[in-house]
C-alpha cells in the first residue's frame, strides 16, 4: 500500500461548481497533514494544513478522519484560477519528523 | 523577503555525464531538503540537511548522488554519472528548523537525461 494514494484525476468541471478530493494515509503514526497546491511547471506552494476538527479557509475546506486515515479537501465555487494539481501531504512519523510525504496529487481543470 | 534559489533552471545532458544543482535557502532557515520529482509523481525527498550536518538521506541513491551543504548555507547536489531514469525535477525547499516548521520551495532544477 503507497504511503499517501489519491485519485490522480484529471477533474474537468465548470466554473461555479464544487469538487472534492479525497487522500488516504497508512501510517497511523503521522502528526500532521497539509494540502498543497501546484501549478503547471511550477513549485508547490503550502495550501493549508488539515486539522482535526476541520479548518476553512474561504472556498477551502479541509477535514482529517484519523481512525480512518483520510484527508479531503472541498474547494466551492470552483474559480479558473483554481486550475492545478492539489498534493495530498503527510508529515511522516517516527523519526522523521520534519519529512513531507507527498501523494502523486489530483489534477483539477476549472473550464469556463 | 527573498524566496529559495536554485540554478540552474533547466538542464539537459547524456547519460553517464556528471551535473550539479545549487540551493540557497530562505535567510536564516536552518533546515535544507532535496527533493526529486518525477513526471506524474509527487516529491520525493533525497536528503534534509540541518545547518551543516545531513538528518536522513535514506532514500539518496548514493552509489551516483551525493550532496553538501558545508558552511551551514547553500547547498549542492550532484549526480555522477547520470542515467536516463533520473530525468526529473529536483526541487530544493527550506524551512526555519527541523520540526513542525512549514518548508518553503525552490522554482527546481528540469533535469532531462538523454
């Protein structure tokens, strides 16, 4: 089983709409969880992090389920702008405190 | 505030050849990572640095990688001698420590290997 596994996509939808994306996790010992975000030929940039309860951050909303070892991201109201891939990332347990796992992420096309 | 920087921005050679990146880290971030990118994939990290000491290079395939950051600062990463399986990107990231800390990225290095 991959460390980090999500739905590669690509995601085709209007803009207006709203989509999910869903991630799983393995190791039941990782302590944090981000989204990211990248764009075509680009470097990924710190989306934001998932906590327990669940964080939103204007369109975003992050949840964690730990017993179940799944992260989403909901984004509404779809923007072109929105158009990228969102990176599903585990920060790894055990000794590694500090290392980032990252999921293939899931391409999303936003189209007028 | 001034982001990483890596150079050079892209690079394309033959297989067997030898290259080299460089990073420089956000000022005063203690904590250098390496990254490769293969198409279609997420990053994959080679190597953290903390200031001048190396924390894990677990996954650096070091019989052909190698990496430095010797004054605490910037860093290199070399490949010798490239194949074709190395074609990625490497993306260099840093952050102010080890911990928690969110890490910043590099633009990266497009390596093609022919």
């Amino acid at each position: 089983r991959k460390e980090v596994e999500q739905d590669p996509g690509p995601f085709n939808v209007p803009e207006g709409a709203t989509v999910a994306f869903n991630c799983t996790y393995s190791n039941s010992a990782s302590q944090s969880f981000f989204w990211y975000r990248q764009d075509c030929r680009k470097e990924p940039k710190l989306l934001m992090s998932v906590y327990s309860s669940g964080n939103e951050d204007g369109r975003f909303t992050a949840q964690l389920n730990r017993a179940s070892q799944y992260i989403s991201l909901l984004i509404r109201d779809s923007k072109l702008s929105d158009s990228a891939t969102y990176l599903c990332v585990v920060r790894g347990g055990g000794g590694s405190q500090g290392n980032l796992i990252f999921g293939k992420g899931t391409k999303l096309s936003v189209k007028p | 505030e001034a982001g990483v920087a890596q150079s050079p921005r892209y690079k394309i050679i033959e297989k067997r050849q030898s290259v080299a990146f460089w990073c420089n880290p956000i000022s005063g971030h203690a904590t250098l990572y390496w990254y490769q990118q293969i198409l279609g994939q997420g990053p994959k990290l080679l190597i953290q640095f903390q200031n001048n000491g190396v924390v894990d290079d677990s996954q650096l395939p070091k019989d052909r990688f190698s990496a430095e950051r010797l004054k605490g600062v910037d860093s290199t990463l070399k490949i010798q001698p490239a194949k074709l399986e190395d074609s990625a990107v490497y993306l260099c990231a840093s952050a102010w420590g080890g911990g928690q800390e969110t890490q910043y990225f590099g633009p990266g290095t497009r390596l093609l290997v022919l």
